[in-house]
C-alpha cells in the first residue's frame, strides 16, 4: 500500500527571517538562504546486494553443497546442535561403508570426520574438483575478531547413485574456472538454499524418496507454529507445501539480500521429457528461529 507524504513548507516567520538575512548583507547567498529554508532530506537506506544460490538435480557440486551446508547449519543450530538432523544427514548423504570407517576415524581423533574440525566454519565452498567425481570443500573457521582465520581444503568424493565414498584433507585448489556454491553461517540466504537443496535431494534420492532426512530438516527449519500450518495445508491440496508442487524441480535458485527476512526461491520443473514449468516461491525466514512462512510469489 503506498502511502502519500506531506512536506511542511517553511512558515511565514520563517520566510520573514530568511529574508531579513539578505537585506541587512551578511554574506549569505541567495543559494544559500533557500537551502535553509527547506527541510533536509532523511537519507536514504542503501539495500544490501541480492545474491544467489543455484542447485541442478544430479549434479555432484550441488549435492555434497547440499550436505555440508545442511550439517553446518546442524552443527550450528543457534539452540545447541541438532544431532537429529546430522544424523539423518550422514544417513543419506554418506555410502554406509564409509560411514563406519568415518566414526572410527572420529573416535581415534577425537574431530568431527565430516568437517575434519573440532568446530564449525564460519564460511564454506565447494567447488568442483579435477575429475567429475571428485569435489572440494573449503571450510573458513574463526574470524570476526574471535580467533584467527584458519582454512580446511577437503577432497570429497562422490558417486552421484551412491552417495559420499571418502573425505579427505587435500592441497590441491579449484581450478579459477571451475562452478562453486558458497555459504556462511548465520545468513538466511544460505539457510533457505540449505534447506531447499537438501530437501530436494531427500524427495528425489535415487532409491526413493528419503521421509527421515525430509522430516529432520523440516524439524530443523521449520518454526514449529509454521510446520503445523503446512501439514493442514498438505492434506487439503494433495501436494508437498515445501516445494509447493508434486514432483520435484529439475534445478532451483535461491536469491535474497540476507536482511528483508524475504528470500525468492524459483523451482523450474520439466525439461527434456515435458514443458517446462516455473514456480516462484517467497519463504519468510529469520535466521534463528527459522521459516515461519512459504508462499507463491503472486499471492496476495
């Protein structure tokens, strides 16, 4: 709703004064005089910059993005750590096998083997690696004047069907060219895609839908007030209130400035096999207590 604002002009004292100013010639230009008669603008707030997070089904960067943004944000729950959801997490994500070897590893080094960390970054990257099956994970720690800034490059790799076969610390950079995802902790931007993409891939996992990892990250991101009102909303329209739809996107992009408390998700359905459809979601989130609402774009 807009709304019209009224400008006070200057009283006729003030005028009088204005111009008794002039007469008597105390070096005040006519410029001068008119500025102070009229009000001063309130300055004007410059908006943060828009950024953007994509996600592509069956895509390896996507998907290990998808799990270490989830776990970090587990592991960084702002109400202690979600240990149910970085289960579930490790559960879909990582090929059983190694996931045993993982825990030994963990109990030998006394770190967590997804982030090879006794903490939690506050910054992350993936990008991809030298070969299509091989990914790089860099993890930021410490920073905003707490402790030094320390950083942790870890090779991943992955069999899109299978899941996570190893982590390991590398040396090896990502290529300037190569695609990366990026988030950081406490931003709501980052929270939504992580959100977003990890439910994708627990609705599209390629041995069937994945309902523990989709209802731990609901149970993470979901104001609880908020969950309550998409399950009545669920059974009355037949469809998944977190995507809005009934299948799922073949890719999505999450785009907010990080401070509206509005961020845009776009899922493009389709492609290839059928037309192509997009939908526009606005999700309502705060960064600590989570989505309290989700809606298309063009309702009112």
């Amino acid at each position: 709703m807009s709304r019209n604002t009224h400008v006070r002009r200057p009283g006729r004292r003030a005028a009088f004064a204005a111009g008794l100013v002039l007469a008597v010639g105390l070096g005040v230009s006519t410029q001068a005089a008119a500025q102070a008669a009229v009000p001063a603008k309130a300055p004007v707030k410059t908006s943060s910059a828009v950024r953007s997070v994509h996600g592509f089904n069956g895509d390896v960067v996507t998907q290990v993005a998808d799990f270490y943004g989830a776990y970090v944000d587990a592991k960084d729950a702002p109400r202690g750590p979600d240990a149910a959801l970085a289960k579930a997490l490790r559960g879909h994500y990582l090929v059983p096998a190694f996931a045993k070897k993982l825990e030994a590893w963990e109990k030998t080094n006394k770190a967590d083997g997804v982030l090879r960390a006794q903490n939690v970054p506050t910054r992350w990257t993936v990008s991809e690696g030298g070969n299509g099956l091989e990914v790089l994970v860099t993890l930021t720690f410490g920073g905003a004047g707490e402790s030094p800034v320390t950083t942790t490059r870890l090779a991943v790799k992955l069999d899109v069907v299978d899941g996570i076969t190893d982590i390991r610390t590398t040396s090896a950079a990502p290529a300037k060219a190569s695609r990366s995802v990026s988030g950081r902790t406490g931003d709501v931007v980052t929270q939504v895609a992580d959100f977003y993409g990890a439910y994708v891939d627990a609705k599209d996992a390629p041995r069937g839908p994945d309902a523990a990892l989709a209802k731990a990250l609901r149970g993470h991101y979901l104001v609880p007030a908020f969950a309550k009102k998409l399950e009545a909303w669920e059974k009355t329209n037949k469809t998944d209130g977190v995507l809005r739809a009934q299948n799922v996107p073949v890719d999505w992009t999450v785009s907010g400035d990080g401070e509206s408390g509005e961020v845009t998700v776009t899922h493009r359905f389709g492609g290839g096999e059928s037309p192509t459809v997009t939908t526009n979601l606005v999700v309502k989130a705060d960064a600590v207590d989570g989505v309290t609402d989700i809606r298309t774009k063009n309702a009112r």
